[in-house]
C-alpha cells in the first residue's frame, strides 16, 4: 500500500527550513526561537523525510538577540551553517555569518566574521556548488535606487565563494523586486526615508537541462501574497532572464482557505534519489505558526511543477 503524508510535516514554527541530506540522513534547519539552554536554530533529523525527530538546537549563540534563515553545506569533511543575525526582529542591522561543526547537528561554532561588512543590512544565504566544484553563495541586500522597472526593496545577489568564508567581493543582482505581487509594505520608512518597499528573498538553486533555475519567495512572508516564482541563467553568476507570466508567483502561492504564504524553500531528493522534493513553510489559516512542508517538484516543458502547497493527504516520498 502507498504511504501517504499530510502537510505540515512537522508541528512546531519550522520557518524558512532548510534540508541537508547527509550519508542518507535528512537534517532540517529553520528560524524558530532558541532552546533553553541558550543555543539558536532548531535542528530536525529523519530517514523519509515525513517524520522528523528533533535533536535541540544547533548554533552557539553569537551575543545576537535574533538568528534567522540558515542553511548548511557540506565540505571537506566540516559543515558550513551560513545564517543571519540582529539586533531587530526587523530593520537594517541583519548581517550574514557562517558557524562550523564537525557533524550536521552541531553545535556550530560562529567563525566570528561578517561576510558582507560593506552593506549594512544581508540576509538568506544560500550556498551553491556547480557541478565543476565551484561554490558561490546567493544572498540579500537592499537596492534604493530605480533602474528599469526594479522597485525600492530587497533583492537577490550572487557572489563567488573562494573559500567556505571569504567572498570574492564581486557580487552580480540575479532578481531584484519588479511587480506588485512583490510589494512588501507601503510607506515604509528605511534608511531615513520612506519607500513603497518590495521584496524578492530566500534563493535556492536547481540545475535543470544544463539550466540554473533560481528561485526566489517575493512579497511579505506574512501575508498571503507570498509565494515562490523562479528566474534562469545559464551560468551561476548570470545574467539571470524573467519567463513569462512574472506578473504572479509561477510556482506557488496561497490557496484561499487553506494555505497562506508558502514561500522560503529549499531542495532535497527522495531517499532513493529519484524525486525532487521542495522544502518550505507555510501558515495554517489562523496564521499561528509558519511550518515546515513538502511536496514533489516536477518539470514540464523546461518548467518546474508541482501540486504544491498540498494540505490534504499526498503519496509520500
């Protein structure tokens, strides 16, 4: 018989997760409160990536009041959790950082080095490595200035890693916000003005037919006009190209009644390798908790698919 699932996969606020799949071994991290004993960012562990285990929390605080989005390479033997923190639940003061560990469950000890000190504000990291053995890492910063029919907001950049920490400092815009359906809050006041603010954030790449498919969530991550859309490049650094129809989330966006905001996703596969599977979270109708979900990607006429978010009883991995 068919095993099945049903979103969400776990119970607790899972936001942004993040899946690293280790010698056959799923580990989920995800921005949620800290542990009691002071730690930052829940860690999940599974075999099938329906039921997960939690082990705690993963990262040695850093003097930070707030840890946001993390995801976790593996390299050389160690484990890269690239992640943001601050001193604001929102604002300009979010910095991107990297901890190490010598397992995927931690505890990751921060390396003490911000990796973008030139831009005030940086967030959703997203370490990437090609097929050659390259690594660049996808991340956020804010653009203030109209150029073509780019909005004021947050937009997504891609960089080269020359090592696991060090950037090579010459980062190219892969999507900055360009519709309405990325408007994040009106008349907000940043940076000492007020902006109509926009937002594209939470990257995370796919190679599909020699393809790079960089997907983004735009709009606001608490609101129902969230939801995952998708630029193309044919190199990692880009340039990237918009398809058709940007005019609204392509690949997932709120089912009315059901599900709100699904967005900040990553990758992972099946255990025997053979799906794709797209990670995310997603409020429940009461907006009581973002929460982690999954569903099957597939492709279509060199587009990515998926019945995605489901909320009701789905074929399991």
């Amino acid at each position: 018989m068919q095993r099945t699932y049903q979103n969400p996969v776990y119970p607790d606020t899972m936001a942004d997760p993040f899946v690293l799949k280790h010698e056959g071994v799923y580990y989920a991290y995800g921005t949620a409160p800290g542990g009691a004993d002071g730690r930052q960012i829940p860690v999940l562990r599974s075999t099938d990536l329906v039921d997960w285990e939690p082990l705690g929390h993963a990262l040695q605080p850093n003097g930070a009041e707030h840890y946001w989005a993390p995801e976790v390479a593996a390299h050389g033997g160690r484990f890269y959790m690239y992640y943001s923190s601050g001193s604001a639940d929102e604002g300009t003061d979010q910095q991107l950082r990297v901890a190490v560990a010598e397992h995927p469950a931690g505890p990751f000890v921060d390396c003490g080095r911000i990796l973008v000190p030139d831009q005030p504000f940086s967030i959703d990291a997203h370490p990437f490595r090609d097929s050659d053995g390259e690594w660049y890492l996808f991340y956020c910063v804010d653009f203030l200035e109209l150029e073509e029919d780019h909005r004021v907001g947050t937009g997504i950049v891609v960089d080269r890693l020359l090592d696991m920490t060090p950037l090579a400092g010459a980062p190219r815009v892969v999507v900055r916000p360009h519709h309405d359906w990325h408007v994040f809050r009106k008349g907000r006041t940043m940076y000492g003005n007020v902006y109509d603010w926009h937002t594209v954030e939470g990257a995370s790449v796919l190679v599909h037919d020699g393809l790079y498919y960089c997907f983004y969530s735009g709009g606001a991550w608490e609101k129902d006009n969230y939801g995952v859309s998708y630029v193309v490049a044919d190199h990692p650094l880009g340039p990237y190209r918009r398809p058709e129809g940007r005019q609204e989330a392509l690949l997932m966006r709120s089912v009315p009644g059901a599900v709100i905001g699904p967005g900040h996703n990553s990758f992972t596969t099946s255990p025997d390798g053979s799906q794709t599977w797209i990670v995310y979270h997603a409020w429940d109708v009461a907006q009581s908790a973002r929460r982690m979900c999954i569903d099957r990607l597939g492709w279509e006429a060199g587009r990515p698919v998926t019945a995605g978010p489901t909320h009701d009883r789905q074929p399991a991995p």
